[in-house]
C-alpha cells in the first residue's frame, strides 16, 4: 500500500477510537447544550492553536476564509449532536448515521471522481448490516422522539457535507490550520443558537471543566485525524471507517459510565469491526491528489 495512504488510513481509524468517547462524555455532563457546545469549542480553539504554533504556523486571512464552508457546517452538527443525543435512542441515532457511506458513494465520483472497488458495495453493506443488528440487541431504554429521529436525519447530512467540504479544503489547507480555522468560524455559528434555545453561554461550574475539556482534546483530536486523513484516503473509505463508532462508542459507554452490551449487539459489533478491518486493509489503487500536510 502506497505509504500516505497507509497513515491516512491509521488516522482514520484513529480518530474514531477518539471520537468515540464523545458520546459517553455528553450523558455524564450536566450542562445546558449549547453552553457545552460553546465551551467545548472554546477550549478546542486554545488546545489546537497551540498545536499551530508549536509547528511554527499560522492562520492568514486567506486560510481562514478557506475554512468558513467546513467552520458553518461542524458547528451546526456539534448542535444537531448534542440535541439528538438527549432526544433520541443511541440505537436510533446510530442506525440512521451509517446511511452516510450511502450518501457519499453517491457523490464521490462526480465530485472527486472516486471509482471504488466493487468489493467496498459488498463489505459496505456487511458493515451497515452490522450496525442494524447491533442496534437491534442495543439497550432500549432512554428517550427516543420523532423529533429526535429528524434531528438524526440532519446530523448525518450536515455530516456528509462536511466531508466533502473538508476533502475539498484540504488541498490548499494543511490539517492543523485547517482544523483551527474551522474551530473558530464553528464557535461562532454556535452562538445564536444561545438566545434562540434560552440558554446562557456564561462559563459552567467548575465540577463540570473536566468533561469540557475532556471532550476538546480526546474526540477533539479525533476530528483533527479526520482532516489529516481525508487529504489522502478516498472519502467512501473514510464514510465507511466512521462505522467504526457504532461498535467502539458502545464500548466506551460500557466502560465508562455502565451500560450493559447483550449478546446480538456484540454479533452486530463483531461484524462491524470485520467488515471494515477487510475495507480498512485493501490495496490501495490510484492514489488519491497530493495535499498539504
């Protein structure tokens, strides 16, 4: 495998392990949605711009508009997240987010002019397959609206849009400045949301820091391996390594804050995990355009 595939391929299989504890952190935090998200974001701002200036880089005015598009998009996201997490079942949540890789391989060629293997439709399926049997056999118990399963809906395709926008700034970008730039713009979509939503964006109680900050720097991370990675992975691989979530999150969750794993959910998971480790570790053909770093 030709070898900046190969460590794309490893960040993205990183990142999700990363971004898996989102989840677990959201359900032990008790502050209000957008004040955590607001916070969150604020934190990761400081965290990934010392990230910058320890390369010796900076963000221009020229980087930064290049990061609006991807900036309005994860920030709209983070809210659909959240809101969807605490109005919906995770099972729910989860199933209707795997639809993405549909969604991206429909869009991959004309846009990136990604031509995947025919074996990526079949492991494709396996995987989503996984997901709706891990579901299946998940806990039942939490809240799970209509509302909730609309959100879910939109999460998924602000999600995919942001992929696609991401892919594409990434040619010009490299991942670091990319990611502050769009931590910033991000944090400042957030903020109408506050007076719409009544909720307040002073700072939450200082029993509640760690989890803020927990969530900037461990799936905070995640996402900063997510831009690494889609400068050089194909975005249907990558909409298919986030599947990955569906089996490592429940892990986390069970670690973490307790909640069971029955027997048809670890099935579910174990193909999950199968699926994509064949999707993950299949040569790679032409590769991708060259990017900034």
């Amino acid at each position: 495998m030709e070898r900046r595939a190969v460590i794309g391929r490893v960040a993205a299989v990183g990142a999700v392990f990363l971004m898996s504890f989102g989840p677990s952190i959201v359900k032990v935090a008790d502050v209000a949605e957008i004040t955590f998200i607001f916070w969150r974001l604020l934190a990761a701002v400081v965290f990934y711009s010392l990230l910058l200036m320890a390369t010796g880089r900076r963000l221009p005015w020229a980087a930064f508009r290049r990061c609006i598009p991807g900036g309005v998009l994860f920030g709209v996201n983070l809210v659909f997240f959240i809101l969807t997490m605490r109005r919906t079942s995770a099972a729910n949540a989860v199933v209707i987010s795997s639809l993405q890789p549909v969604v991206l391989i429909g869009i991959a060629g004309p846009l990136f002019g990604e031509r995947p293997r025919p074996s990526i439709y079949l492991w494709s399926a396996v995987a989503m397959g996984g997901v709706v049997v891990a579901m299946t056999g998940a806990d039942a118990t939490g809240v799970a609206t209509r509302t909730g399963d609309l959100l879910a809906v939109g999460m998924m395709l602000l999600f995919a849009a942001y992929y696609v926008v991401s892919k594409q700034s990434r040619v010009n970008l490299d991942s670091a400045t990319y990611q502050v730039g769009l931590t910033v713009v991000a944090t400042l979509t957030v903020l109408p949301f506050a007076p719409v939503m009544g909720q307040s964006l002073a700072p939450p109680p200082v029993d509640q820091w760690t989890w803020i900050a927990l969530m900037a720097v461990l799936p905070g991370t995640g996402h900063l391996l997510t831009n690494y990675a889609l400068g050089y992975v194909p975005i249907v691989v990558m909409s298919l390594v986030s599947l990955l979530f569906t089996a490592v999150a429940p892990l986390y969750a069970w670690w973490l804050v307790g909640e069971k794993i029955g027997g048809v959910q670890a099935l579910g998971m174990a193909l999950v995990i199968a699926a994509l480790a064949i999707v993950v570790t299949r040569p790679v053909g032409k590769p991708p355009a060259l990017t900034v770093g």
